[in-house]
C-alpha cells in the first residue's frame, strides 16, 4: 500500500467507517461482516467522488462483485489513487478503469465509454458529434497504437501515458 502517512491511513479509516459503521444505522441492505457498501460510499460518504464521472467503473474494478469492499480493497485502492503511488501503479489503475469490457485492450467500443463519460452535455455543457467522436478515437489510437493493430494494447498504454505530462499529478485523491 502506498498510504501517505499514519494520519492518512486514519482518515481512510475513518472514511471507511462512515459507510460501514460498526454500531448504529445499518444499509437498507447489509453487506456481509466487515465490509463496506461501496456504492453508497461513492456517491453519499466520498466527496472525493461526488463528481467523478468514473466512479462506477473505479467501483467494479475494486470491489467483489457484489457492490461490498472490505477494508483492505478500500485501502488498496486509495493508495493506488496516493499522490505517493509510483507512475507504473497508476498507469495499471487508469487502464483497468478505461478497459470497460476487460478484455486487455483498449478498443473502440471502450474509447466510446470513455467519452461519453467524459463528455456529458449536462455536465460539461458540451456535445460532440458522431462525426467528433470517430475522429477523437481515431486519433487516439493513432497516437498510442504502437504496433497498428487497432487497439490499445497495455504496453502501448504504459508508453503512451508515462509520456503525458501531468497524469501522474491528475490521477490522485486527497483525503
């Protein structure tokens, strides 16, 4: 785990608890012993997250399938969003969030997710056309598309994004 400090391994605690409380209120539907409705987390307790347009995804890359995360996937996954994460950790993260369908390659299809994600007229006040959209998938698999196969491979991805200034910076959570 890369966690901060002693005092953020607290306050991911503490974040933690809020959504799996040991006494008091239960979810309307009680996840297993000692593990936390994740959803509820990512859209009531985790500020952080609020407006994360990839919330859901993050969501069913850490938890069990289920909608439940236990202490250690919530850990597991704060200090994969740690400003003290290595690049390589952030990378594997970013490509298992754009991978939607998992197949090991970031194809069309997933470059589609991604951007409709990302550009939500009522969030951001901006549309693309059909025509935009077929140019920006194209052009990003041109730029990282290393072997012409028509997909993001996650080697291509590693070389493509260790050469984007400031992702490293822009892939974190602070608590």
């Amino acid at each position: 785990y890369f966690v901060d400090s002693k005092s953020s391994f607290h306050r991911n605690e503490q974040h933690f608890h809020i959504i799996c409380p040991k006494r008091g209120r239960q979810p309307l539907v009680s996840p297993p012993p000692g593990y936390a409705p994740a959803l509820q987390y990512f859209y009531n307790g985790g500020r952080v997250f609020q407006a994360n347009p990839f919330k859901e995804r993050i969501l069913e890359v850490f938890d069990n399938n289920d909608g439940n995360m236990n202490f250690e996937q919530f850990l597991d996954m704060m200090s994969q969003l740690s400003s003290k994460a290595p690049l390589e950790t952030k990378i594997d993260f970013a490509f298992k969030i754009y991978d939607f369908n998992e197949d090991g390659q970031i194809c069309e299809g997933d470059l589609q997710k991604l951007i409709k994600l990302l550009i939500q007229p009522a969030v951001t006040g901006t549309t693309l056309t059909e025509e935009e959209r077929k140019q920006v998938i194209k052009n990003v698999i041109s730029e990282f598309d290393m072997d012409d196969d028509g997909s993001i491979s996650y080697l291509d991805f590693k070389h493509g994004m260790s050469k984007l200034n400031g992702f490293e910076e822009s892939f974190k959570v602070t608590l």
